[in-house]
C-alpha cells in the first residue's frame, strides 16, 4: 500500500493533500528516511509523525443562521443546508461562508485549534449540495473518539436521494472502490482495487415516480465508507445518475427539473445518523426530514 494511503485510512479526518504536505515536508518519516508521497510500504516498515502545530489562520466568526438538531457540552448535531460547504478552503475559494464560520460565530473560541485551525470540530463532511444531519466535535476527547466512529465503519448513516430511472434491481450492494478520475483530478470515478479506496453503498427502491420525461426511483442509501461523492459515483456508475448532479449526473434530465420544479442543487439528503456518544457511551440517534424544496419536487411528480 502507498504511504498517502495509509495515511489517508488511519486519519480519516485529514485529507489526503494536508497528508502528502506532511510527507514532502519531512514531518512524516518511513523508518527514519524522509521519503515520496507514493512510497510503497513493506512489512517491519516504522512510520513517525510530527503533527505541526495549528497555523494561526484568521477564520472569521459568522452569523449565519444553523439548524441545530442536538447541542449539549461535546458536540452539536446540525442540519446542514444545500448550498453551505462544511469548512473554509486553505487554497482559496471558500474562506468565508461555511459551516465552520458558521461555528465559531455559534460555539465561540473553544472550537479553535481542535483538529486543526481551518476544520475545527469537523469529523465528517456533506457536499456543499448535500443537505442533513451531520454531527461537530466540540472538544478534543469528543473528536477523536467521533473520529475513531468514522474510521472503524461503526457510525451509521442513511441518505434519500431520488435516481434518473426505474431502479432495477430494486435493493442491491454495490462494492466498487472510488478514487480519482484519471482524466480530470477534480472527479471521482470507480477504480481499481490497487488504485482506489473501498466504498461500499446499499440502497433499497422506496418508491417509484414518473412524469412526462421519464422515470425516477426515490431510494434509501446506507453507506458502510465515506468517500468523497460515493453515492453520486456509485450510482452513476450502474446507470441511474442522482437527479440534479451536475458533476455526475444527466444534463437533459437536470434542465428538465431545474426548469419545471425550479430545482437549483441535487437531490440527496442525509437523513439519518446514528453514533456512540462520547460522553455518555449510549447510541445516539438523529433524523431530518427532506427539506421543502425537495418534497415539493415529489409531490409533482405521478407515482407509480
């Protein structure tokens, strides 16, 4: 296994950039040697890390409105809504209009430095079109132990998303691993085994729609892993793309439904989330329903 890989599986809340950072600037070591991002691993290999420091980056506190779900003193579930990304961009592009703003508007300076200045509290992400239930740490104890959840495949989560066809088979396992898109790094796409990371995603038909263009399955999704962009990939690859994916999806179907239901994101919603608490020890259990907007695009269309 390469090295960023590794790495990218033991601390799945860093990315695998801020990782391969690391390893290029020699706070990451294979048996005392500073060596190349791709390095391949070998057994009796010794790995040491020296985590630096938080950069003092000046994140402004925002007042923007958060669905909160669930705040007690370590961690605060949120309904996030389409159209917010999860934490500021270090290369540009997002400083300011995200969650994490967002959070340290809401939660105040004991976010700071937990995990790292520009993702405090963060332990999982939604995409910026994604909307639903997701869960921030909000100290240290509470971080690393949602962050041990998350890498141990033991958090549960369930998404509703409406497809571009009549699903069949109606419930299925796909297990295909994800990885970058060897010809434009900004997509992910089904890889191969050596090449990509596992991703495994369930769904389950719910119901059946149709309207003058075509068919439309609404399916329940549970996925074991956490890819970037999972369920879009996955579906897209066995031939019902998520309806409004303009990354991954059907062009003709996303103007139809951008000009007859006025929808401007795509349709998927983490509507379930499911972890141990790490103060209390007991399973924790948080819904959302689909936002308004999203039920508006069912109730136009004829079910089946």
């Amino acid at each position: 296994m390469r090295l960023d890989a590794y790495l990218v599986e033991k601390y799945p809340d860093r990315t695998r950039a801020y990782l391969q950072k690391l390893i290029r600037a020699g706070d990451i070591l294979v048996s005392g040697e500073s060596v190349k991002t791709g390095c391949k691993l070998k057994k009796g290999d010794v790995i040491s890390i020296e985590f630096p420091e938080p950069k003092t980056v000046d994140i402004q506190a925002e007042d923007i409105p958060l669905d909160i779900l669930h705040e007690d003193e370590d961690i605060v579930v949120i309904n996030k809504p389409a159209g917010l990304v999860v934490h500021p961009s270090d290369t540009g592009g997002h400083s300011t209009g995200s969650l994490v703003n967002a959070l340290l508007f809401h939660c105040g300076d004991s976010l700071k430095g937990i995990s790292g200045e520009l993702r405090p509290g963060i332990v999982h992400r939604l995409d910026k079109d994604t909307s639903g239930v997701l869960v921030v740490a909000k100290t240290d104890d509470a971080h690393q132990f949602l962050s041990a959840q998350f890498k141990d495949r033991k958090v549960e989560k369930e998404y509703l998303t409406l497809v571009y066809g009549d699903i069949d088979p109606v419930e299925a396992v796909i297990d295909s691993p994800i990885g970058r898109s060897i010809y434009n790094r900004k997509k992910m796409a089904i890889s191969s085994e050596s090449k990509g990371r596992k991703a495994v995603t369930k769904y389950r038909a719910d119901q059946v729609y149709s309207d003058d263009e075509g068919s439309y399955s609404l399916l329940k999704v549970g996925i074991e892993t956490g890819r970037t962009h999972q369920i879009r990939v996955h579906m897209n690859a066995i031939g019902y793309p998520v309806v409004g994916d303009i990354t991954y999806g059907d062009d003709k179907v996303n103007k139809h439904f951008a000009k007859k239901y006025d929808l401007k994101r795509q349709f998927l919603h983490a509507w379930k989330l499911s972890f141990v608490h790490p103060k209390t020890g007991k399973r924790v259990h948080y819904e959302s329903n689909l936002p308004e907007g999203l039920e508006k695009v069912l109730d136009q269309l004829v079910k089946l």
